[in-house]
C-alpha cells in the first residue's frame, strides 16, 4: 500500500507566527508514521513549525513544546554517516528528529532547552558565541510571555481630543490592566494615566502596598473652557482641582502626596548588538549572525609607483607658501620680487681686496665668475662706506 501524502493543513503565515529564534532543515518522523520526513522547521516561541520548504508561507504541521517532558540522543545509524538523530518525549507522544551533524543536533538541543526551561543550559557542548544566542532567546522568550498573558486591549476608545503634550506615563488600557501593569512591574512606577471607562474622559490610577496592593482611581476630565480638572470622592481631593494640562496634573499628584507616588515609565529593552540572519548557500539553513563589534580594519596603503617621486617627510611637514610669498612668480612675464643686500662681514671685504690685489701683481686676468664676485664686492664695500658716512 502507497504511503499516502500528508495533506498541507491551514495554519497562520508566517508573518504572524511569534518570533523565529532558529530555523534549519530537520527529518521528522512521529510515533504513528513509518518514514522520515525531511521538512523546514522553525522555532517560533515555544512551538516548531514544519514546512515542506524554506519558501513556503504556510506551515503544514505545528508541534507545540509546552508539553516537553524529556530530550535524549538516538543511536541508530542513518544512511548519512555524518546525520546526528534525537527524540523528543511529550505528553502527546514521542517524536524523532534527525539534524545534518552533531553541532547542527547540539544547537537544536540548546534552543529547545532555552524555550521550555527560561535558561541557557550547560550540560551541552556549545560555543561561547552560541550560548551568548541563547541567553538573548530565554529573554526574548520571557518578555514575549509576559506580553502574552496582559489582558486584551480595552474595547472602549478615547474618544476625547488630548490637549497639549501627552506625558510619558499615559498607557492606552482599562481599569483592571492598568492594576495588572502596575502590580507587575512595581519598579517602573506607580501611576498611570488612562483612558476613563466612557470614552471622554480620563483617569487616573495608583497603586501603593498597604498589606497587599491597594489601588485607587481619580477621574480627570476637561473642562469646557480649556484644561483640566482633577476630580474625586475620596478625602484627599475635598474638592475638583484645576489643571492647564495633563503635565500639571502628573505633578499636582506627586506634590500632593510629596513624592510617595511616581509616574509609571515601561520601558522596553534594545538589542545592544547587531544581529542578522544568514543563509547557508550548500543546505539552505538559516541561522543568527551577530556582527562584530570591533571597527573593521583599514585597508594597507599600497606603494607608489615606480618612477614616481616621493615627497620627503621634511618637506611635507613644512607649510606651504601661496603665491604671493614665493620669491619668484611662476607666471612668465611677471615682476619678481626685490630684496634689499645684507652687509657683508670685514673679513669678507678684506679677502676681496687682497684677491684683487694679489691678480694686479701676478698680471693675471680674473676669470669671468671671480671678475664678477670682485666687481660686487667693492660695490657693496663702497655702499656700506656710504651709509656710514
């Protein structure tokens, strides 16, 4: 009898599956069927999504880990020498996997670990790099739990205009998430500002520990000739009390109970790396790159070319001169620049007229050069006389 083909069954695309932490080619095989299948799996939350291929939008089977009772290596040889197999046991049955090799099957391990337990585990043979990825996915993990299990958004909407800046403390829920919020994260702060249960109005909501939590809500509501008032039966507001805008009324609060009640700040946390998603160009697995958080190296400077001069270090280091400060112009035609003579030295004048005396005796003509440096020195020598004098 011809084994019959798996019917692809409807599910969610995958744009709207929980985040994917790791995804790669496994064979699948459960109790009830005779063969292994190779399919795409992706770990998104805590559940692995099959997919006949790494193209396909729509999983065709979903297995979902919140059953997991125990993970151990499977022996048995497979046809692939270098194939590494592993079965998980649920509380709906057991299923076998096959991973490509041993570190594909150890990652897999790692990451099932990391989303049914919150914690990075060590009894594996991983990578420093690699268990630094699964510190990263128990937290997302955490917070994507914690997301999950907030009450649905309120069904009422806001339909009044905020006037002037909204502060930072303003979170778009009801009455009772707004108590969830703030008993769930104490250390963010302990009010809040909120939509009012009718639509035009808005409220206030704190939360103090008095032998448990012990919250309270005050209405702010707009007034007709612009801003706002702070409203309420209890003791503390014997009467409605104006505010501009929703800035003043934060601080009225604080001032009134002098700092014992803080504005509530929920701050998500940010990636502190760069993280990418790389493709394997022989399997097709993708997997999580971090990039690295060093400066990339420069590339070397390559050396001149032959024939090319180099300029001497001396000379660059020296500034340059503009046009107007060189000796000369570079342009044909143009006047070149005058420099008044320096006073030449006695002894310099001496040598002069005994080389010229010394000439006259010997009846020897002076070379052109030496004829010259003579004729310059004297008049140079009977310059100077003249400005003595």
């Amino acid at each position: 009898m011809a084994a019959t083909t798996p019917t692809k069954r409807a599910g969610r695309p995958r744009s709207q599956l929980p985040p994917c932490y790791h995804e790669g080619y496994l064979e699948k095989r459960a109790t009830k069927e005779k063969v292994f299948r190779r399919l795409w799996t992706s770990m998104c939350g805590n559940a692995l999504f099959f997919f006949n291929s790494h193209k396909d939008n729509d999983y065709v089977e979903k297995l979902d880990l919140g059953g997991f009772l125990s993970m151990a290596d499977d022996g048995s040889r497979d046809r692939n020498l270098e194939a590494a197999r592993f079965s998980l046991r649920l509380k709906d049955g057991e299923v076998k996997l096959t991973a490509p090799n041993l570190e594909s099957r150890e990652l897999w391990k790692g990451f099932i670990y990391a989303v049914v337990e919150l914690s990075v585990p060590t009894s594996l043979n991983l990578l420093p790099g690699q268990l630094h990825l699964l510190g990263e996915v128990v937290e997302k993990e955490r917070r994507r739990r914690k997301a999950a299990s907030l009450p649905a958004a309120p069904t009422t909407p806001l339909y009044l205009p905020l006037l002037g800046e909204i502060p930072a403390c303003f979170q778009p829920v009801s009455r009772r998430e707004a108590e969830v919020l703030l008993e769930r994260h104490p250390d963010c702060g302990n009010l809040l500002l909120r939509p009012g249960r009718d639509g035009t109005s808005l409220a206030v909501t704190t939360r103090q520990d008095l032998n448990g939590s012990v919250f309270r809500h005050y209405r702010v509501s707009q007034r007709e000739e612009g801003g706002y008032v702070i409203g309420s039966l209890s003791s503390l507001f014997p009467q409605q009390i104006p505010c501009d805008t929703l800035h003043d009324v934060i601080n009225c609060l604080l001032e009134k109970t002098s700092g014992t009640l803080q504005p509530f700040l929920l701050e998500e946390p940010y990636e502190e790396n760069i993280a990418f998603v790389k493709s394997n160009d022989e399997n097709g697995e993708r997997s999580l790159q971090w990039a690295p958080s060093s400066p990339l190296p420069r590339a070397p400077v390559l050396p001149p070319k032959p024939g090319r001069q180099s300029q001497s270090p001396i000379r660059s280091s020296l500034p340059r001169r503009t046009a107007s400060e060189r000796p000369f112009c570079s342009s044909p035609g143009a006047e070149r620049r005058t420099f008044k003579p320096l006073p030449m030295p006695p002894e310099a004048e001496l040598q002069s007229e005994l080389l010229s005396d010394r000439l006259k005796r010997l009846n020897v003509t002076a070379p052109p050069l030496a004829q010259t440096l003579s004729e310059e020195l004297k008049l140079k020598l009977e310059q100077r006389r003249a400005n003595m004098e």
